[in-house]
C-alpha cells in the first residue's frame, strides 16, 4: 500500500540531502519533490511493460485489469499511460519543459483516477497483494496531482516572491524574481 508513496518519499528525501551538500539542481524542496516525482513515475511506468514472468513488481496485467470496463483497449490504454508516465518523467527534469509536464501529468493522474477506484472497488489484486483501499487512493493520487501542478508553477510565479517584492523597496517583481 505504501509502496509508490516510498518510491516518492525516499528519492525526494535523498535528493534533498544532496542539495545540503551543495548540489545546487536539488537545494530547493520544490526541485527536490519534482525529481523525486519523476523517479517515481519512471517506477511506475515500468511496470506498464513488465511481462507476468517477472513477479517482483505488478506488471502488464495487473494494471490492464485494473482498467474499467467502460475504457476501450485496456491493454493499449497501459501501453499509451505508460508512456505517458515515461515522457512527464522526462519532462520534469528540465526547467523548461516542466510547466508542460506538470500539467500534462495532473491531467493523466486525473484521467487514471477512475482506474484506481474501480481495483478498490472490484478488489482486483496487484502483484498478488490486496488492492489499495480508496481511503488511501484517492488521497495519494491528490497528492500527485498536486505535486504535478506545483511542478507547473515556476518558482516566480509562487505569491510570496511577490510578497516579497512589495516589502522591499526599490525593486519590482522582476527583479526580486530574478534574485
């Protein structure tokens, strides 16, 4: 049940670690929580091509019965979501394809929603284990969705830069974003 949550906790955290050492790419918690965010989609996503004979994750087959019935294609729709992953992964990790990837990303966590809720409710399996009850589901996907759209968000558009901008005197937005 905790397992995608770790997949994003763990290298947020060791991230984060790195920018205390000087790592400049990761001194922000923002920047932190991103990579880490795609660390975790590249997890996930991998499991969207994994064949059965490989037991040590769920692989293609548990996500395609995961699917609703009302989703044509389940098998091409964990193909396509898997990519997708891949591709939002990849985009977080550069400054300027983030926003893009951000919003993609909040919108495929809130097309897969549906997914998910139908496993609790169906109590459909992955990898063998009891399905992720919704009181943890749906919390956790907000969760993504959420860090997907601060990812969105570039670290000037947040309000207290131009809080911060007012307070000072002498400077404008821009130069305050700048500092």
């Amino acid at each position: 049940m905790f397992g995608t949550l770790m997949l994003l906790t763990g290298p947020t955290v060791g991230f984060r670690l790195l920018g205390t050492l000087g790592i400049s790419r990761f001194a922000t918690w923002r920047a932190s929580v991103v990579h880490g965010l795609a660390v975790m989609l590249v997890a996930t996503a991998t499991a969207h091509f994994t064949p059965p004979s490989i037991s040590v994750m769920p692989g293609h087959d548990d996500l395609a019965a995961m699917v609703p019935p009302f989703v044509p294609l389940p098998h091409v729709m964990v193909y396509v979501t898997g990519l997708l992953e891949l591709l939002g992964a990849a985009g977080l990790v550069r400054a300027v394809t983030r926003p893009m990837a951000g919003i993609g990303l909040a919108v495929l966590f809130v097309l897969m929603l549906p997914a998910n809720i139908y496993a609790a409710i169906e109590n459909i399996p992955l990898n063998g284990d009891p399905a992720t009850p919704l009181w943890f589901r749906i919390p956790e996907q907000l969760l993504f969705i959420a860090i997907a759209l601060w990812a969105a968000t570039t670290a000037r558009e947040t309000p207290h830069r131009h809080w911060l901008a007012a307070t000072r005197p002498g400077t404008d937005d821009t130069a305050a974003a700048r500092q």
